[in-house]
C-alpha cells in the first residue's frame, strides 16, 4: 500500500538528474534557479524537496543562490524509492495542445512512458519533445510521484507494433464498442504485469488498422461504453479505469 508523504514534506518539489545521498551538493539548472529565486522567491536557507527517480525523495536546504545559480545541499531522505506500475500510454498525436494535456495528466496518473503514435488518420503536429518532458517532469513534481516518464519519439503503428515487446498486453481503446467493457478487461490482467494502453486519433483507426490491432494475440480490445469521446478524454478515463482496478489505486 502507498502511504501519502509526512506532514512536513516541503510544499516545493524538484527533479534532478544528479544522485541524492546526504551531504551532496546539486546545482540548479538556470530554470530551476529562476523558478525558486523569482517566481516562488525563496532564499537562502529554505528547504525544498529534490527527487531523481532512482533515490527516493530527499529534503535539502538552498545553500546559496544568485545571479550565479544556486546550490542545494541534501540533508535526509523523506521516502524510499517505490516500484511503480509499468504502464504505458500510447497516444495517438493530437494537436498540440490537446497531446500536451494528455502528457500531464498521463503523468499524474502514473504512466511509465509515453509512446506517441502515427496512425493513417492522426494529425501530425510538429512534437516539441523537449516541452513535452518539461510538462511531464513538472506535473511529476506538482503530483509528488517519485519518477518522471520518458516521452519517446512518435512512431508508425505498423512499426510499433512490428516491434511490440513480449508480455507487454496492449490495451485498444476501440471507438466501435466491439471491445469488451473496459473494467471487464481490467479485472481480467495480472496486476504488477506489464501493460499498454493505446488511444486513437481524433477520426478514429481505420479499418485496416484495426483489423490488424484485433488480430495481434497481445491486444485486448475494450470499450468504454455508450459515449464517444475525444481522444483526451479516452486517454484520460482509460488510465484512471487501468489503475483503480488493477494499478496503484489499490490497496490491496
């Protein structure tokens, strides 16, 4: 069972490459120095929360900062690192700001990775990936989770699909309703299994592509009921469906 973070957490949270242990010293990218000096004005002294996805969540203390940077000295762990499901999420891409929402709150809700995905009816924005991770690794740090998901590059469904991973079950988000009822699905997978959810375009697969889909052994075709919703929407409900029955939502 996940057990929320003490009482005395600090309230601001950030990511960082660099290994945490007690005594090490971190220096603040620019970002970072200019979010903790101008937007949330902190000064010498305070105490923040640093994570890095690999050492758990530590408190350190601002040791200087300036026009220079600013240095973050650790003090002590708050939490250990947790496993955390390996979910992944495949989006089909959207328009920009649309697959931006589903990067944020694909992290909230506790994503591993983010496969965006090129179908024969997506739109084909330009993904900034550098923004993308920035938005991914921001909600991490605004919804306490202790890792950060990878957004990779987009790719063809043939292609994915070509090179799908064995014993990773890809979960179809199928607009048609001929897929199973989605909580029916979710009952039926092995918590703590490798799991992928896949989410279409705004106009929906083809019937070529889904007639592949339904034809992998590794996909599991779900419905989500009498509605038809947007694609950020789909990818939004899919995921809280997935974890409240058979991810971290639960606690047993």
């Amino acid at each position: 069972m996940r057990h929320p973070p003490p009482a005395d957490t600090p309230r601001l949270r950030l990511f960082v490459p660099d290994d945490l242990a007690v005594g090490a010293t971190i220096a603040a990218s620019a970002e970072q120095t200019h979010y903790l000096a101008h937007v949330m004005r902190e000064r010498m002294g305070a105490c923040i929360a640093l994570f890095n996805g690999r050492d758990g969540e530590w408190t350190a203390v601002i040791a200087a900062i300036g026009k220079r940077g600013a240095e973050l000295k650790v003090a002590e762990r708050l939490r250990a690192q947790a496993a955390e499901p390996d979910l992944w999420l495949l989006p089909a891409t959207l328009k920009r700001e649309a697959f931006e929402l589903v990067v944020e709150k694909a992290t909230e809700l506790g994503v591993a990775a983010i496969h965006p995905v090129l179908s024969e009816r997506s739109v084909v924005p330009r993904l900034n990936r550098t923004r993308l991770a920035a938005i991914a690794r921001e909600a991490a740090e605004q919804c306490r989770r202790l890792s950060v998901p990878s957004v990779e590059e987009a790719r063809p469904l043939a292609e994915l699909l070509r090179r799908w991973p064995e014993g990773r079950t890809l979960i179809l988000a199928d607009e048609t309703g001929a897929g199973v009822p989605i909580a029916s699905a979710a009952a039926r997978l092995v918590r703590g299994a490798p799991h992928a959810i896949l989410i279409g375009p705004e106009g929906g697969f083809t019937p070529r592509e889904l007639d592949r889909l339904r034809g992998s052994p590794f996909v599991v075709s779900v419905s989500f009921g009498p509605r038809i919703l947007r694609a950020e929407t789909a990818a939004i409900a899919a995921l809280a469906c997935i974890q409240a029955l058979c991810g971290d939502w639960r606690s047993d």
